[in-house]
C-alpha cells in the first residue's frame, strides 16, 4: 500500500521516459505567439541585468525554449548575447528531444537537474501541475493498494499544517495538498538571488475550490482525459495559486500579479499584433493559426492562470 502521492510520482517517472507527444499538445505547441509573448514579457523583465539567466522548468518538447531564444535573436539581440538557457529535467528522453530541437542554440542551452543560485528568471508552463499531491477528504487520505483505493486517517503533521492555514479546515470535499509545490518554491527561494519566478499553469485559487467537490486529479491518454487515471498515463493535478501565494511569501517570493492567461496575453503588444494581423489575412494558413489563437485566449485562457512573484 502506498499513499495517492507516491503512487501518482511513480506513475508520472515511468510516464515521461515514454514516448509520451501523442497524448496531449501544450501552449508553446500550439503556436509560436505564445512563446514570443512570453520573450517579449521576460524580455523587459531582464533588461538591466548584466548576465541573466532564463531557467526553465520542464522544457517539454522544447517548443517554448526554441520560441523564446528565436524572439530574443530577431527582435532583442542586445539581451540575447548576455543571457544564458538553463533547462532543468529528469527525462533522458525529454532532454534527447530538447537538444535536438534547439542544436541551432547549442552555445545558449544548458541543461541541470538541480536548482543553482541565479540572477534572472525561473519560469515553467505546466510543470507544477505535474507534481505529486496528497488527496485529502475530510481528515481522510487517500492510498492505493493494488486495483483498490483506501482512506486512512491522515497522519502527516505537514499535511495537516497547509490544511490549518489554507483555511480548509472544514471543507467537505476531497482536496489536494502538494507539498511537493512548497519544497520546489523553498528552493527557488533560495537560489533565486534577485529576479522574478513565474508560473504558467492551469488551476484555481482557494476561492474557487468548492468548484472541484471530487478533487482535480485526471489522467491524460492519447489525447483523451480520464477523471480515474491509471498507469501509463500522464496524470496531473490543477495547482492551487493561493497556495504557492502564500508560502512564497516564507521563501521571499512577493506576488507582482496573477492573472488569467487570457488576460496576461491580451495584455501583451507582441500577442495582440499578431492576432490583429492574422484577423486581416485570408491565407490558409493564417486562419488556420487565427484558430489556435483563439484557442489559447478562450479555452486554455480561462482555464490557465499566470502568477508572477519578484525576489528582490
């Protein structure tokens, strides 16, 4: 028998050493906007800095790191010849995918499997979603023995600590608990020496979590989602904002912002002139790229939120 937690972070190990492209497709993915976006936002983030470094957590397909160093490349060469792209990943095979992607960048990236003191920014698009969390109901976790799953009495001091503080005393629902997330933002605490710390994910705030009475956990396969996930799977859990808000604050990451994507996006100049420019065009491929677009702003928009933290 072993808890929900380490039954799901064994699950998600196993799950991304596998060809795993064909069950689900990313923002970056969808199309380069996105990425470009994100550039032009770090972009004035790191501008007086003499060396930042851009450090990615989970590169993914490296679609996104690919985006952002062609962006600085093009339109901030001033800041593409200071900074350096660190990658970090577990994966052999993500990583054997990223240096293929990105060989045109190869005097640029680097690859880690740790956190470093830095000066620059730490970001990520859907990493946090992808760690393990306790599920919790009413006093009760949840474990998996076999096929079956089993409520215990929860035990764990830490657990019931986030729970008090969260003010999720007397919920009557089934809630997740990821103190994995805490660990991961006490150490981006400790070595983000000066710069910012942002998440791109989708999830909820403790305002909205009544909206999820049976918890966020699914399964990913094959493009399709399971409310049960199972082995072989990608299995993730929505990330509670309010969470990494408030514990950032113990690890000297102040909240600048955190907005929905949808609004981050439009907020953006690179975003908006290139939606504007492909609402004029009647090329097929450009309505084509209209269409994700609009994906990304109306669906993974609502659904994805942007938290931007400063450590000073």
């Amino acid at each position: 028998m072993m808890s929900f937690r380490d039954w799901m972070e064994a699950c998600v190990r196993e799950y991304y050493k596998s060809d795993f492209r064909r069950d689900f497709f990313t923002a970056p993915e969808l199309d380069r906007a996105f990425g470009y976006s994100l550039a032009y936002f770090i972009a004035q983030l790191v501008k007086d800095y003499e060396k930042p470094i851009l450090f990615e957590l989970g590169g993914g397909s490296g679609a996104l790191a690919y985006d952002i160093l062609t962006y600085l490349w093009e339109k901030e060469p001033h800041i593409y010849k200071r900074v350096s792209y660190y990658i970090y990943d577990f994966s052999p095979r993500l990583i054997e995918i990223q240096r293929e992607r990105l060989k045109s960048f190869r005097d640029k990236v680097f690859w880690t499997d740790r956190l470093f003191p830095m000066k620059g920014v730490i970001f990520s698009n859907e990493f946090f979603d992808c760690l393990p969390v306790h599920v919790i109901k009413e006093g009760k976790e949840l474990f998996i023995e076999g096929d079956k799953e089993v409520w215990k009495e929860t035990s764990n001091p830490k657990i019931m600590e986030v729970i008090q503080r969260m003010g999720y005393e007397n919920l009557q629902q089934v809630i997740e608990i990821c103190l994995d997330c805490i660990e991961f933002l006490k150490g981006i605490g400790e070595n983000l020496k000066k710069g910012y710390h942002l998440v791109i994910d989708y999830g909820y705030t403790t305002e909205e979590i009544e909206r999820f009475p049976q918890g966020t956990v699914v399964g990913y396969k094959s493009h399709k989602v399971y409310s049960k996930p199972s082995e072989g799977m990608d299995i993730t859990a929505y990330v509670n904002f309010s969470l990494l808000e408030e514990y950032g604050k113990d690890f000297g990451l102040q909240k600048v912002d955190c907005l929905r994507l949808s609004r981050f996006l439009m907020k953006n100049p690179i975003f908006m002139e290139e939606l504007e420019k492909l609402s004029k065009s009647k090329k097929a491929e450009d309505i084509e790229r209209l269409s994700r677009l609009k994906t990304l702003l109306i669906s993974m928009g609502e659904r994805f939120r942007v938290l931007i933290q400063k450590k000073l």
